[in-house]
C-alpha cells in the first residue's frame, strides 16, 4: 500500500520515518485560510483535513494519505511564521510574556483507501510548553541563526531553541508537528 505525507516539512519527514521506513512526500498546494467562527482545535484539524483531501483527490489505488498542521497559541493569539527578524523577536517575547507558558495544538488527518473502502480519521493533540527566562541577547542570537522565520511562534522544540524549554506537558512528537502516537493507533493495522 502507497503511504504519502502530505507535507514538506523536514521534521514531519523524520517523525513518520520513525513508524514507516518508506513513503512518498506529496506537498499540499491548498490554501491554509483560518474560517471564523472554529475552535482552535477544529481549526488546525479542518487544515489537515483539507491537505490530505487534496493530494488523496491527487492519487489513486489503495493508499494512506497523512496531513498535520500545528499551531502556536497563547492567550487565543494564534502565532504563524513570523514575516521578518523584527517580528520573530516580537513573537518570543510575547511568548515569555505572563507565566511563560503556551499551547501548540496539532491537527492530524489521515485517509485511507483500501480494496475500495474509504476510510477518514481527524484528530488533535494538544501540549502545553513551558519556557525559562531568555535575555534579549539569546533571543537576538537565536533569530540570527536563521531557523525562526520558517516556523510557527518563531522556534522549535527540536532546534537549538530547547535549551530555552524549562518543560512541556504533553506529547514531544506533538510539539515537533506530528502527532506520532495518534497517527500510529490508527495506521497500525495497515502497515507491517
């Protein structure tokens, strides 16, 4: 059976590597437009759901078709990639802002089409990210790596920005953008 992430996200990639040894990258070209009146929750799902939808509406024969999308959150303030280093940094510091503390929540959309049943699975998870006190030099020296611009809330988890995660309640996999204990109960029974 064909197995395609519908994401070109590298950490999405090396997450899935982890269950399957093989698959097919498929990036969605949909257009990823929040809808009023959603949840934070139905939101980050419907995204998912949209860029499975559309590569599995792009393919054939019995596959497995795996969208996620995540999202960055604190105070109902959804925090995207940031457009320049001057935002990047505004978007740490909001972040560090209060009790340090804020959300990822990532939806995960899996459609599977086997012997002529068509199966859908929607799904989130959500984690809860702690992170310590970072002064303006640190923030100043991390956005210089270049990493923060191509990721939502301006870091990830898995970079060099964790030494700056005091803790996280929740799955890390989740986190990182790919829920890999919900994707894995429901592929289990498709993959060897």
């Amino acid at each position: 059976m064909k197995i395609i992430l519908a994401s070109g996200s590298p950490r999405r990639k090396e997450l899935l590597t982890l269950i399957i040894p093989k698959f097919e990258i498929l990036v969605s070209e949909v257009d990823e437009k929040l809808e009023a009146g959603l949840t934070l929750q139905d939101q980050v799902t419907k995204l998912a759901y949209i860029k499975a939808k559309d590569i599995y509406e792009k393919t054939s024969g019995d596959r497995i078709i795996i969208a996620a999308d995540t999202m960055v959150v604190k105070n109902n303030k959804i925090y995207g990639k940031p457009k320049d280093k001057n935002h990047a940094k505004q978007m740490i510091n909001e972040l560090l802002s209060d009790d340090k503390a804020h959300s990822i929540i990532t939806g995960l959309c899996v459609i599977i089409q086997k012997d002529g049943t068509y199966k859908e699975y929607k799904t989130f998870d959500k984690v809860k990210v702690f992170l310590k006190n970072i002064k303006n030099e640190e923030i100043e020296k991390w956005i210089s790596k270049g990493k923060a611009l191509d990721k939502a809330g301006a870091y990830g988890i898995q970079d060099e920005f964790c030494v700056f995660v005091e803790k996280i309640e929740g799955n890390y996999t989740t986190a990182v953008g790919l829920p890999t204990h919900k994707l894995y109960d429901i592929i289990k029974g498709y993959i060897d």
